[in-house]
C-alpha cells in the first residue's frame, strides 16, 4: 500500500466520523422534539457505512494491497418504537392523555459521541503519522 493510501483512509475515517457527530448532534438537538415537517415526533437517524467485509472482497478482487477506506451508505431512521409518556396538558397528547416522544436516548447518543469522537482522534492520528514518515522518507533523499 502506497502511503497515498494510507493517507486516503484516513481521511474518509475522518470524513465519516464528522458525518457521524453530525447525526449524533441532531439526534440530540431533536430529543424532545414531538412535531415535525414530515409529520408525528422526531425519530433517531443512523448512520450506516459500507461494510468492511464488501470492501474487502472487493479490495481482494482488484488487489491484495489495495484498500479503499470507510464509506458512508446513508442515513437512515431508527424504527424503535417511539417512547409514550402520559402528559395530557400536553398540545401533541392523544385522547388518552400520552404523548408521543422521539425514540432519542440520551444516555445512548452520549456513548455514541465519545465512540466517534475517539474514532476520529484514531484517525487524525493515523493521518499524522503517515504525514510524518512521507516527510521523512523525502528527508532520506536528500
């Protein structure tokens, strides 16, 4: 693998963790969010990426030592059931007084943000170092 390639890796790993933190980031902005454009309470958004093992048949088809990096595949809603919560002064309460509530956990997008926080640091780390050692193989030329 070329260290072009190295750094291409990286970088769609960078590119697809601040796709995820952006998902994540709405996810919470819209945890209690029970109105929407498209009708009925916010629903939690996922992030789906290629997987690893189509990306590596796919590498090993074309060439042992070529790797393509993380894609994103889409975003896509979470079909949980929505939580209820008996609220009837609530505007957005049924008859029987529940509410529908966005299938947001708060506790879960946290852990989720620190995953693809530390995903990204990982990242940006693998980006570095491969920065470096091209820099200092140009250096040996010299």
């Amino acid at each position: 693998m070329s260290i072009f390639g190295s750094l291409n890796i990286s970088a769609t790993g960078l590119s697809a963790e601040r796709m995820r933190m952006d998902v994540i980031s709405s996810n919470l902005a819209n945890a209690n969010t029970t109105r929407t454009e498209e009708g009925g309470p916010y629903r939690r958004k996922e992030i789906i990426f290629t997987p690893f093992a189509a990306q590596l048949s796919g590498a090993q088809a074309k060439s042992a030592t070529r790797a393509t990096g993380v894609r994103v595949a889409g975003v896509v809603p979470d079909q949980t059931p929505l939580r209820q919560i008996y609220d009837p002064g609530h505007p957005d309460a049924d008859d029987n007084g529940y509410v529908a509530m966005p299938n947001v956990n708060v506790v879960t997008e946290m852990v989720d943000m620190i995953s693809a926080s530390r995903s990204y640091e990982a990242n940006a780390t693998a980006f570095q170092t491969a920065k470096t050692m091209a820099q200092k193989a140009l250096e040996i030329g010299r």
